[in-house]
C-alpha cells in the first residue's frame, strides 16, 4: 500500500504531493500561483504532509523525504540510462542468435 492510503488528503494536497514526486521540490510561491491560494494555506497544507512524513519541508518549500525515490516514472526513466544500456549489453550477449525468451 502507498503511504497516502494511510492518509486522507484533499484533492489539493493530493496534487501538491504530486508535484513534489514529479519535481522534487517545489516552493511555496510556486504552488500559491499553481493553486491562485495565499502563501498560509500552501504552507498549512505543507506542515500537514510533512507531519505525516509524505514530504520534507523546507524553509519555502516541500521535497521528497531523503532517500526515497518518489519520483514519477518518467522522471525515473532517465537516471542512471548509462549504466542500464551497459547492463542491457552484457546480458544481450549472453543470448545465442535465434533464442526465444519469456517470462
């Protein structure tokens, strides 16, 4: 179950932890235009999701919590792709010429 199962958050919330696991940080002005609300409300919603350990919060923001990678798949994609072509390679040339694979 993800952390947010725990939880019950409002849409708005909700959305503000999206964009923290897409961005990796977003400040308080950033989701006060996003969301046209004061600076207060975003920082309350900020204190809440901190406290609930779903977002650290930063002196004018929210970022993921240290150590988990909560960033959206897409962002994930991209990291380390280096490493995974060279992974990819090995194992390519461990598979004869004609071999079927499944799973």
């Amino acid at each position: 179950m993800a952390a947010t199962d725990y939880v019950d958050l409002t849409g708005r919330q909700s959305e503000i932890l999206k964009l923290v696991r897409e961005m990796g940080y977003v400040s308080i002005d950033q989701l006060a235009d996003h969301f046209s609300l004061s600076q207060q409300t975003v920082r309350r919603d900020i204190i809440f999701l901190n406290e609930q350990r779903l977002v650290q919060r930063h002196h004018g923001g929210a970022a993921l919590l240290p150590g988990k990678d909560r960033l959206a798949y897409p962002n994930r994609k991209g990291q380390n792709s280096e490493a995974k072509e060279a992974i990819g390679k090995m194992i390519a040339a461990q598979i004869p010429n004609g071999a079927s694979l499944f799973y």
